[in-house]
C-alpha cells in the first residue's frame, strides 16, 4: 500500500540521458504510495497526466513508464506524484545531440603501393552545440613493391588525419583549423580512429599517407605519398 514519505525513484535509464535526434527512448519510474496523480513535464510542459478513478487504480511501486522522441539540445525530463496535498518530483537531465552526416571515400595510387580507405566520417552536433568528427580508417602500403624479388623488404608509413573547413580569414589570426593527427606505422598495413574538433556542418576530412619502402632492411628503395579525401555536409 505504501506509507510515510511519498518517493519517485527513477527506475531507467540513469541520469543523465544521452540520445541522438529522432530516436526514441522511454522513461520508467515509480512513487511509493497507492493511488497518487503523476504527471510527466518535459522542459516544464504538462504532455502526460495519471489521475486514477477508483481505490488501487496505480497500486505503490507500480512501474509507470513514458516514450517520447528524442529532439535536440540539453533538456529535462520531471516527473510529479501528488496526493492528499503533498507534492514530489524527480527528473531526468537529457542530452540530445545530432548525427549531421557521414562519408566514406578509397583511393589507391597510380603505382598501386598505396592504398587509403576512410570506412566512415561521422560529423556529430553536441547538445550544447559544438561539433566534432570521428573518422575510421585503414591503410596500406609497399603493395607493388613487396611483389619484388629483394630479401628483408619492410615498411614505414605516416598517417596524418586532418579536418578543414570554409572560413573568412582575418590577417594575423591563426587557423581554426584543429591541430593535425599523426601516427606513425612500422608496418606496411594499419588502421585506426581519430576524433576532431570542427566550428562547421559543411567540412573535409582528408586522410595522408606517407610510405618510405625498404629492402635489406635499411636501404629505402621508394618513397611515395598520396591523400584521400571525403566531404561532409549538410546545408
């Protein structure tokens, strides 16, 4: 039946929330006496109201759940129990982000050596309205070369990850542009991810690839470097 203080305890999902735009996400709690009103307020709007019509109509600890689709920004989500008087609530803080778009792009070089491939470009908005990208990637290297006959053959690769954007320069002002991402392979394959802070929806990530191929070890036989590129954009 319940008793004493009346309580909403937020059964899921913990606090806070994280969703992407458009998704759907439900909201599941409960108040620890019989019978009380419940109302769901999103942002301090009314959009859901419980009123129970005859004795044990909302037994205590009844599990009471609300779906909604998410919208962006930071939001939250309160939950009323009101009985004989008495007034509670909780709440649920709710980031909402945005997925803006996505790209993938190949490319390998005239020589056949080099190969870049960018698997997937995400440009994300943050609830708070800053944007980042996450990109996946994978190269390869020395293809045509490791196809010759010398002994002891290896490679060294530099992959550098940069993002840029359409910006009116000012003189004397440096770059928006974040700082460029390298990493250095001591093979002749290799993957990776990188995470970029970027100030536009419309942005180019492009993937450089750097190959010093060696035989015998140390004696470097070819150098070659090449680029691949994506957009992503969103008017």
């Amino acid at each position: 039946m319940g008793g004493g203080t009346m309580l909403i305890t937020l059964i899921s999902p913990g606090s806070p929330v994280s969703n992407f735009l458009g998704e759907s996400r439900t909201f599941k709690a409960s108040v620890n006496m019989d019978d009380p009103i419940v109302r769901w307020k999103p942002d301090g709007v009314l959009v859901q109201e419980h009123i129970p019509q005859e004795y044990m109509d909302l037994p205590a600890n009844t599990e009471l759940s609300y779906t909604t689709t998410a919208s962006f920004g930071i939001h939250e989500l309160e939950i009323e129990a009101e009985k004989d008087g008495v007034l509670v609530s909780n709440s649920w803080i709710w980031n909402v982000g945005e997925i803006v778009s996505s790209c993938s792009n190949s490319y390998m070089s005239g020589s056949g050596n080099l190969y870049i491939k960018i698997k997937n470009a995400i440009l994300f908005r943050r609830p708070n309205g800053t944007y980042y990208v996450d990109v996946d990637w994978s190269v390869h290297g020395c293809e045509t070369f490791r196809q010759e006959s010398y002994p002891y053959k290896r490679c060294k690769m530099t992959v550098t990850t940069r993002v840029s954007w359409d910006y009116i320069a000012i003189p004397g002002q440096p770059s928006p542009y974040p700082p460029e991402q390298v990493q250095e392979i001591d093979s002749c394959s290799g993957s990776g991810s990188n995470t970029l802070e970027v100030e536009s929806r419309n942005c180019v990530i492009t993937i450089h690839l750097f190959v010093k191929c060696f035989a015998y070890y140390t004696v470097l036989f070819l150098m070659e470097e090449e680029s691949c590129s994506c957009y992503l954009g969103n008017p």
